[in-house]
C-alpha cells in the first residue's frame, strides 16, 4: 500500500484535547502503518496571531482541527471563521473539524452557514472514543458529528419552517441582554414586526400570555440559545 500523509493543522488550546489529538492520532498511525504524520499546532494566542500572516504557506492540508472558541482578542475574533475559509480555499479537499465549547442551535447555524465542518464535536463529548473517532472519519472523508451535536440538530428541526433567522437573532439578543427598545436597530425591524415576532415566538413555545424572561428561559433549556 502506498504511503500516504496526513498533513495537519492543529489549532487548540485546551491540554486535555491536545492530548486526546496527539492519542488518536497515534492510534491512527498504529493501525495504518501506511499513514504518515505531519503537522504544525497552535496553542497559543501568541502563535495564531504570528500564523495570520503565513496562510498562503499552508498548502496541502488534510486535516484542520480547531477550537471555534480558542481564546484570540477582539481584533482577532473577527478573523475566526475567516481563517477556515481561507485555509479551505488554499486546501479544497482538506477536511474541518470543529470543536465547540458551548454549542446551542443558534451557533451551529452560525457554524453550518461560515464553514459547514465535516465533523463537529461538543467539548463535553470529547472523550479519547469520540475522538479517535472523528479522526477516522476525516481520514475516510465522512461526516460525524457528537453526541450531543445530534441532539441540537434533532431540536433545529423540530422548528425548521417555524423559526428564520430573525427570529434566532432576536432571541440571541435577549440572551445578549439587549433591551426590547432597543432591538429594532439589532435586527432591522420596525418595533411593530417585532412585537409580532416575539408574540409567535411565545405561541411556538406554548407560552403565550409569558414574559419574555419565560421564553428567554425556555429557549436556553432547549438549546436554541
């Protein structure tokens, strides 16, 4: 069998997650001695900044993992989901692989709309299983996604024709803690539509006659934000 290497970009700053990286990543070299290994990692806000200017030489990657909330400034953030894209455009065949700290519906639409990842995990999933699992899958070109990623997209579509995407932005900007006042200038509505919108919102949940903190509480328990 011909060799064939697995050519990485690691992006994560979590310890138990590097770890877990480098473990399955040995456990794939180990059962496919045809595999070799090679890849650069950033685990430092220091490295991502100094990588910023280097994208053009990431050329032939299989594999990008990253932490989608890897610690950066607030200059940085910004560059974020720019950074796969770019890498993606560079690397058309490279498969992403995102790892979400506090994953809610209304990121993963976020998530799906910026990037649209092969695998996308929960940190509360990731144990050595899951990830051994997800790096197997990117090398054989799959999708997977965690556990409790599937559970998200199973609530996303008990509301698929109910919900757009105003209506998620209004109940991110609540969660915000964004004043009623002060949402028409948030999501480009007239005070009037907005009203109707959180009326509905309160009628899909079954809380009508609520507060907006009921459905505000509401939501969270679900998921959506």
């Amino acid at each position: 069998m011909d060799t064939q290497i697995l050519k990485y970009l690691l992006v994560e700053h979590l310890p138990l997650l590097q770890e877990g990286f480098h473990n399955g990543l040995a456990m794939l070299a180990q059962k496919n001695p045809h595999i070799t290994l090679k890849g650069k990692e950033i685990i430092t806000q220091e490295g991502y900044g100094n990588f910023l200017t280097s994208l053009k030489d990431m050329d032939g990657l299989n594999l990008i993992w990253m932490n989608i909330d890897f610690p950066l400034s607030k200059q940085e953030k910004r560059f974020q989901f720019t950074l796969l894209d770019t890498l993606k455009k560079y690397n058309p065949e490279v498969q992403i692989l995102v790892v979400l700290q506090h994953a809610t519906v209304y990121t993963l639409r976020i998530v799906f709309q910026k990037i649209n990842p092969h695998v996308i995990l929960e940190l509360k999933d990731c144990d050595q299983k899951t990830i051994y699992a997800a790096l197997k899958a990117t090398m054989q070109n799959e999708i997977l996604y965690s556990k409790s990623i599937l559970h998200l997209l199973h609530t996303f579509l008990q509301t698929f024709e109910s919900m757009d995407h105003v209506d998620f932005t209004i109940l991110h900007e609540l969660d915000l803690g964004t004043a009623v006042s002060a949402l028409p200038e948030k999501v480009f509505l007239s005070p009037a539509t907005i009203l109707t919108r959180r009326a509905n919102l309160k009628a899909l949940f079954k809380l009508e006659g609520k507060t907006d903190s009921h459905l505000l509480q509401e939501v969270k328990r679900l998921g959506y934000v």
